[in-house]
C-alpha cells in the first residue's frame, strides 16, 4: 500500500514519531513517502497515496502553522482520501488532558476544513534545556499544573510507541 506521511514539528518529536511511523510501515512491506510541512521547496504530492498519515504537534493550542496552511491548501484532496491524524500533545500523555487534547483536533478541523477518517492523540515530550525562563514556568505552571513534574534540564518522552504503531496498524492494515 502507498501511504504519505505529512508532518509538522516544533522541538523535534513530531518528526520523530512521523520517522518512527515510516519505518514501522516500511518494515511491514508498505511505500512510504514522508514530507515535513515546513519544507517548501517539495512540492507534497499526495495523489498517488491510497491512505495519508498527518501528525502535527501542539503548541499553544495550534498545530504548527505550515502544517495548517498545508492543510487548507490541500482540503478537497485529503478529504477524499483515507486519513489518520495523530495530533502529539502533552495533553495527550494525561487522562484529565485527553478532552482538551481532542479539542485541539476539533479546533484543527474547524480552522482547516480537513475532516480525518481517524484520529490518534499521541502524547509528546518535554525538551527542558531548549526552554526559555518564560517557557519553562508556561511548562510549569500551566500545561503541566497538577501532574508530574519534569526535571528541569532534560527530556523527557511520554509517546506510548506501542499504542502508536497499534493506532497505525489499525489505520493501515497489519500487512501490505
């Protein structure tokens, strides 16, 4: 089966996880095309796809913008296509922010008009080191308020890379 894969990533997990959800296919005999929203000198064919993957991290409640204008640009043709969307959040890694997770899918569909066959919320990462003063107390403060705490000068990855290759297993099919 071909399958696209169009991503958009702010510190990096995004892209790791479209990475990792390229090769977990490509192992599985599919041909996978992957192209970075961001990246404006390809032109992102889809045409030829029979399912697309997009994954776009969160961040202030918005998927990245190239990955929004991509989407909007491209409304009619990945909705007329099968399609998962797996939206990487912090949300996402914490029961109580699996509602306000989805909004954030429902908020992308709004602004866009791209209606996705499925969706998979996929917990991110925190990168500490990368942060400013002012990002580390939002981090702090606000997104991470009444769950654990992260050290300060790390990473820390909360993906769940099982449920993720099940939610694209499921998506794809378990073979080619």
């Amino acid at each position: 089966m071909k399958v696209a894969i169009v991503y958009g990533t702010i510190e990096g997990q995004t892209g790791k996880v479209a990475r990792f959800v390229s090769q977990h296919l490509k192992a599985k005999g599919h041909e996978v095309r992957m192209f970075d929203a961001k990246d404006h000198s390809v032109d992102i064919d889809i045409s030829d796809a029979e399912k697309v993957i997009l994954a776009g991290s969160v961040h202030e409640r918005r998927h990245p913008e190239d990955f929004e204008v991509y989407l909007m640009a491209q409304r009619d043709a990945l909705n007329a296509k099968e399609s998962l969307l797996l939206s990487v959040s912090l949300s996402a890694a914490f029961k109580a922010g699996r509602e306000e997770a989805q909004d954030y899918v429902t908020e992308l569909s709004m602004r866009t008009g791209v209606d996705p066959t499925q969706v998979a919320l996929v917990a991110g990462a925190v990168r500490s080191r990368k942060y400013d003063y002012f990002s580390s107390m939002v981090l702090r403060h606000v997104v991470l308020r009444d769950r654990p705490s992260i050290p300060a000068d790390g990473t820390h990855e909360f993906t769940d890379w099982d449920q993720l290759r099940d939610a694209v297993d499921t998506f794809v099919g378990a073979a080619a």
